[in-house]
C-alpha cells in the first residue's frame, strides 16, 4: 500500500510493509524571495533521511571507523546510521553518519569510502513491489549488455562487486529503516555536513 503527500515542493514517499515503514523525501528545489530592497536568493535546501539500510541477507550496511571500509554486520549501531542525501530524480548520495564518508562505487565495481563528492557517490534508487529498496550505480554498468551495476552484500557482510550484483539476486536488497528526516545542503555546492572531514582520505574496501 502506498500513501503519498505532497508538500509544497518536497516529495514524500510512505511504503508500508510487515518490515518497515519507508520514507523517500526528494529535493526541494532552490526558490527566490522578493523585498523592497530587491530579490534574495535562497540556497537550494535537501531533505534528507537518516536511515539504517538493512540488506536482505541479514546485514546492516556498515562503514568501518578505522579504514574506512564497507562491510555488513548482523547487529544495528553507531556504525550502521547513514544519511540517505537526494541529489536527483530517486538519485541519492549514501554517507555515513560517524566518518562523514560518502559510500562510492569505482569502475571495477568496488565499493570504497570517500570524503570527496562525485559521480561515483551516485546511486538509483529504486522500490520493487516487495518493498525491497535497489542502489544502482549512476556511472557504471555492464559495456556489452548495458546492465546495471548495484550495492550488494553477500551472506558473509562482504560486498559483492557490482558486476555481479543483479537486481534480482537477494545481495541487492536492502530495506531502509528511517530514524529521522534532516535537512542538508547540495553536495555538488558545498559540504553535506557540519562537521570538519579535511583529515578523511579515500579509502577501498
């Protein structure tokens, strides 16, 4: 069942299901104000979700504090609290709450850490009728077949290279457990957080 509420330009999406209750808030988009002593531009305000993404296989995606790297664990905590950033039309950034570091996929299908925004930090979004939740990479998918290249966690935490990460398999799916709705600024324009990440290296799994 599916419930949607319109909001002046913010977008809300309520899938219910017997796992969770899902929530996709999309951009709000930049507006202008008029005074008697001109127009002020207003910057472009996100509504994001702090969120816990819980995989199919029993993992929550996790960032590890020390190196950086992306992994499952079978326990929710600290680790596992992302912020789910909208960056497009169901395209969303994926950062993580403690490091700051934006989950990416680079062009091996390998999923590393970063504290630099760019088109590896993409991701689709996209819902399937059981309410499992797909992250897709918005750059890379397969040369020949033009298939998509996705998130996946395999039965031990690893993530799956996303070459062999097929929409269908049960590695790709995940479900968003929402803790909170925030606001944040576009990545493309300044920093998402607050807080300083100039001593955060690029970091592989």
């Amino acid at each position: 069942m599916y419930a949607i509420n319109i909001f002046s330009d913010m977008y809300i999406l309520l899938a219910f299901s017997s796992f969770t209750l899902f929530i996709h808030v999309y951009m709000v988009r930049t507006f202008t104000m008029t005074n008697k002593t001109g127009t002020v531009n207003v910057e472009p305000q996100l509504k994001g979700v702090k969120t816990q993404l819980l995989s199919r296989q029993g993992f929550y995606l996790s960032v590890d504090r020390e190196n950086g790297s992306v992994y499952g664990i079978p326990e929710d905590g600290d680790a596992t609290v992302f912020y789910l950033i909208p960056v497009g039309l169901r395209i969303v950034s994926i950062q993580h709450r403690d490091t700051l570091l934006y989950v990416a996929m680079n062009n091996e299908g390998r999923l590393y850490t970063t504290d630099s925004y760019s088109s590896e930090c993409k991701f689709k979004e996209s819902v399937y009728e059981n309410y499992y939740v797909v992250y897709t990479s918005c750059l890379y998918k397969q040369l020949e077949s033009g298939r998509p290249w996705n998130i996946g966690l395999g039965k031990d935490g690893i993530p799956v290279k996303g070459s062999r990460a097929k929409k269908h398999k049960t590695c790709t799916h995940f479900v968003p457990r929402p803790i909170e709705v925030q606001m944040f600024k576009e990545p493309s324009l300044c920093d998402i957080a607050v807080a300083n990440r100039s001593d955060a290296k690029k970091r592989k799994t």
